[in-house]
C-alpha cells in the first residue's frame, strides 16, 4: 500500500470504459500552457478530452524558453506528420494561462525570494522569471515573448486568459493573434 494505490483503483476504473486515441493532430487545434498547480487542471477546467489538445504546464504557466522549444517542436511535428489532415495556414492556437492566487507569487518578494533562491541553489534569476504576482499581466508579457520568438511558425497564433481560482471561471486577456500581429478567426 502506498500513496499511489487509491490512484491506481482510479486507474483500474478508467481502463475499464478506455478507448484509445489515435495519434494525430490534436482535435481542439490548441496547445495549452498553464500553471502546474493542482488547482488549477486544464482538463478539468476546460473540459478537455484525451487527444484535443496537448497541455504544458510549469511553475506559473510561465513561457520559457523550454515552452517555446516545445511549441516550436509540435508546431513542426505536426507539419511533418499530419500534412493535409491540418490547417495549411493555421496549425494551432496556443493559450497561455495564468492564475489568480498563483504560489509562484511569492517569488515576487525579493526577501522571500533570496531566502528561496538560498535554501535551493535555483538562480535567483529564474525565480524572478516564474513569479506571477498579477496573472493578467505576465499573461500579456508571456503572450508577446512567444509571439517575438524568432523559431515560432508564422502558423501558430497565440492567446493569454487568466483562470480565477474563486470563480472557476477563464477570462481572456489578450484576444488570439498570429506572429504578424493578424487575428486568429
Ligand atoms: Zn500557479
């Protein structure tokens, strides 16, 4: 018996009705990034089924530079493998999605934020990086950093939302838009 087991009968449940999924584009045309914390579970907040949308998550939702290099890698993966089955001008739109009461919050405290970047030898740099003190607006900053990456396809647009934790409710920040500043339909 371990903390896995009541996990795993929940697992025996859901194998008991499973059908798998084909691999293919995913069928919501949507990547998500969003914040890793337990609260706040894309699938569970958006509905989202197995196969419609692949979810990167981190402390903060924040779009670092190992987000963008998964965007970059999925947006070529499914050129290469799902020719004529996507979009040709529109493979996907990525949301971007931050949080109210976000635990990285705290990082934004310099004090506090010494003392973590101390006790855990992470650069104090990359705490500063994943702090989300208001979600909308580092939702606003992360939007335009993947929107400005040089590697970003011309076919992915992006959007920015913010996920209340006491409502349950994703409002949209910045309403979605290609590299090239045109609107995604
Ligand atoms: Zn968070």
């Amino acid at each position: 018996m371990t903390r896995m087991t009541p996990l795993l009968d929940r697992n025996e449940q859901f194998a008991g009705t499973y059908v798998p999924v084909a691999l293919g584009p995913p069928t919501a045309q949507m990547i998500v990034v969003s914040c890793l914390d337990h609260r706040v579970d894309p699938a569970i907040v958006l509905g989202l089924q197995l196969g419609e949308a692949p979810v990167i998550r981190n402390a903060g939702g924040r779009v670092t530079q190992a987000v963008i290099d998964d965007i970059v890698y999925l947006a070529f993966l499914a050129e290469q493998l799902f020719a004529g089955q996507v979009d040709a001008d529109r493979l996907f739109e990525v949301a971007v999605v931050h949080h109210t009461q976000c635990g990285t919050g705290f990082l934004a405290d310099p004090e506090f934020r010494h003392q973590a970047a101390e006790a855990t030898g992470l650069p104090e740099a990359a705490l500063v990086a994943s702090a989300v003190a208001d979600p909308h607006a580092t939702v606003k900053v992360d939007v335009e950093r993947l929107l400005t990456a040089p590697n970003l396809s011309p076919k992915v647009s992006v959007s920015g939302h913010v996920y209340d934790i006491a409502t349950g409710r994703v409002t949209t920040t910045v309403d979605a838009r290609y590299p090239n500043g045109s609107r995604a339909a």
